[in-house]
C-alpha cells in the first residue's frame, strides 16, 4: 500500500512536531487541533487544519478521516471524570473513520500498567490501578470491537523534549520519593522516528512501546538533569519503592528501528530543552 496521507488527531506536542516531519517528507498531512488561534499555525507549515473538539456534540468533519493511515493523538485529562469518558469519545472517532480508512495507530501510553515491581514489554498484560491507566486500557481494548480497522498501539514512556524540560518538576525539591527506581523515558525524535518507521516499513497491527533502552535511577538522571538545566539540586530519599521498568522488543524485532537516545546522560548534554 502506498501511504500518501496521513490524519494526525491532536496536534499536541508530539503531533504537531511529528505533522511538521511528514510534510517535510512530502506527505499530505492532515492536523486537528482544538484552538481556533492554532489553525493558521498549522496551515503555516503545510498541514490542512480542521477544528474539532471531542467533548463536543457536533458531527467530525468526514472528510478528516479520509486517509491512508489516522493517528489518534489525544490522551485523557487526569481528572477521574474526563477519564472515565476516555473511550466514549474515542469511539466517536472510530465510528466517523469507519468506511473512510483502514489504519488506525492509536498512541497510548506506558502508564497503561501499573507499579507492580517488575520489567514488562509488549507481551506483558497490563493490569492498571489508576484512574488515567484504567481509561487508557479501555481506550486500547475499544478498537478490537472495528475489526474493519487494523489497530496498532504504541505505547509512549514518559515524555521530554524541547519546551518539555522534566528538571521543573524536581529542582530544588526535598525528600523526593523512590530514588531508586528506574526511569522510562522517550525523547521527542525517538517518538517521531518510530512513527515514521511504522510508516516506512508498514509493520501495522500490534503493540509497540515506544521507551529508550537506557534506565538509570530517578534520583541520578533527574539531579544530572537539573545541574545540566542549570537548576537547583533535588533531593532523594534513599529508598526503592513501587517501581516498574517498561522494555521494548517489537520496535526492534518487527520495526528494525534503533533508538536515537540510548544514554540519557549523553543525550542531555547535547539536547535543547
């Protein structure tokens, strides 16, 4: 299948930075976002915006789902109400994209399982505790009812990347908690790197967890992140609490694709954030 569009619902940090690559590599590229102030952003750098709010009662605009390959790009609010109607308003997506593509890659989320002290990958089955987990789960589970699509997952770690600096979270803090517990992280070009790899090679269906291999403790990358910032030092207790680390083996198994980030120490040193 020759893959000439591509629909990016919720042009968010990552969906928008990921839109401006498949422009670039010639792709037409549709981009919805939920601020009338962002649609001339979008059309700016070559993306056919379109305006829609999931939370809404209006009609999606068909013509958005005409495409080779949709990517579903809108996690749910913290706030246990807004979580709860997670997949209800994903379902509104998968009813209007019925008849109008066959490829849905849904970005998910590593949070999907829960601090359960032990490694996981792909074949691991999540059991989430949280409310955002829970919805998340929900939201995954809810494509297998179209099987008119097929669905692939991705499964994003936490996060980071440029305007998405983590050290603001910890600088100057004491007694943070779990120091001992590992991190799991993705930089923004490996986030867009994987996705254009799907693309390339068109390995759809599945799950793939999209996580640098590279896991040092909470406490050394987070304190090295805020000296590298120029941020105040954080403090750590000393102790290992509920952890889990997320591990990766579809992306280089099936996809062949080798993360750009294998050392986050070496990676902050050179990164813009």
């Amino acid at each position: 299948m020759e893959i000439k569009t591509v629909s990016i619902l919720g042009c968010g940090w990552f969906g928008l930075a990921f839109a401006k690559v498949l422009v670039n590599k010639g792709y037409n590229v549709k981009g919805s976002t939920t601020s009338m102030e962002k649609l001339a952003d979008l059309k700016s750098v070559g993306i056919q915006p379109y305006l829609f709010n999931l939370s809404e009662a209006a009609d999606l605009p068909s013509e958005f789902f005409d495409t080779d390959v949709l990517f579903v790009s809108v996690p749910p609010r913290a706030k246990t109400d807004q979580a709860q109607n997670y997949a209800e308003k994903l379902q509104r997506v998968a009813q209007s994209a019925l008849k109008r593509t066959k490829q849905i890659v849904f970005i998910s989320s590593t949070g999907v399982f829960e601090d359960g002290n032990f490694e996981v990958d792909e074949n691991s089955q999540p059991n989430p505790v949280s409310a955002a987990g829970k919805a998340l789960l929900e939201a995954e589970n809810l494509w297998e009812n179209y099987p008119q699509f097929t669905t692939t997952i991705i499964r994003f770690a936490g996060l980071i990347g440029p305007k998405r600096n983590l050290a603001k979270f910890f600088a100057g803090k004491m007694d943070i908690p779990n120091a001992k517990a590992p991190i799991n992280l993705i930089a923004l070009e490996d986030c867009i790197g994987l996705c254009l790899r799907l693309l390339e090679t068109q390995q759809f269906g599945g799950v793939y967890h999209g996580v640098s291999p590279h896991h040092p403790t909470r406490e050394t990358f987070y304190t090295q992140l805020c000296e590298v910032s120029g941020m105040e030092k954080p403090m750590f207790k000393n102790e290992l609490l509920d952890w889990k680390q997320i591990n990766s083996v579809n992306v280089t198994d099936k996809l062949g694709y080798t993360f750009e980030v294998q050392n986050w120490f070496e990676w902050m040193e050179a990164a813009e954030i």
